[in-house]
C-alpha cells in the first residue's frame, strides 16, 4: 500500500509544481503551508497525504499567512478545506468529509486546551496572540504556539479571590 500512496503523491506532486510553479513542495514529516517562503510541506508516506497536500496549496491560493486570534485559524482551516474541496475534483482526489472533520478537530482540541483556564479550568478569553484571562477567578495566562509539540500554558499573575 505504502507504494501506491508513494505514487499517488508523486503524480499529485508533479500537476501542482506545474499548476503553481511559484510555490515549492518539499518532503517533511508533517504537513503544513509557510507563507513565508511560499513553502507546502508533505509527508509522502501519510495514506491521507493527497487530501493533505491540496489543503495546504489551498493556504497557498487563499494567502493565508498569519492570524492574530484563534478563532481566525479555525476560519483559515474552514476556508482551506472548502477551496481543498473544489481542487480535488479537478485533481481527481477524493476528500472526505471525516478527514475535514478530523483535522478539525485536532484544531479544536488545540485551541479548547489553550483557552482551558489553569487555575479553574474554565473557559478563558484570548486577549492576544498568545495570551488569555479567565472571566471567572481572573487568572491570566500565555500560551506556547504548541501545535507540533507539548502545550504549555503559564501563570502571569495569582488569581485574584
């Protein structure tokens, strides 16, 4: 199996670099858009590694580059998956609806377990990029960018009684 998704990938691979020469491919160990350099990162062995791909291009083609607020990402992952969708029937890519809703979901646990107060375990407000404050006990805490590795989530003040 491992074999024909190595195919399956490469043929992708090939009809993007065509279709958008302006933007590199590069094998990596995870998937993800650098707006930067105009860089999608791909994981060849990945079985969903097609899907992946084309939503990555699709950060691309959106110019998708940055976000302030978390709720901006969870928008930029809906609006990549949905312009992912419209490139996978013309690349002839079947997208489920359960791998939208997957990757979805890894973005909302993420974003669930950085806004989860540390002090009370409440629901917190995100006051900046890496930043939140807890309506109920008034603790205040930051956060770790964290998506490829452990959360961190530190205390900037005591919470208030």
């Amino acid at each position: 199996m491992d074999a024909t998704i190595m195919q399956s990938i490469t043929s992708l691979i090939v009809k993007l670099e065509n279709d958008f020469s302006h933007f590199q491919f590069v094998v990596g160990d995870t998937f993800y858009w650098d707006g930067t350099s105009q860089t999608v990162w791909y994981d060849p062995h990945d079985p969903q590694a097609q899907q992946l791909v084309l939503h990555e291009v699709s950060h691309g083609i959106l110019k998708h580059h940055t976000y302030q607020k978390d709720i901006e990402l969870i928008t930029m992952e809906r609006q990549a998956w949905a312009k992912a969708q419209h490139l996978a029937s013309y690349y002839h890519v079947s997208i489920g609806d359960a791998v939208i809703q997957d990757t979805l979901d890894t973005y909302r646990t993420w974003l669930h377990a950085r806004s989860t107060c540390p002090a009370c375990a409440n629901t917190g407000l995100q006051t900046a990029p890496s930043s939140y404050h807890c309506l109920a006990c008034n603790q205040k805490w930051q956060v770790n960018d964290a998506k490829n590795c452990r959360l961190i989530r530190r205390r900037i003040n005591k919470k208030s009684s």
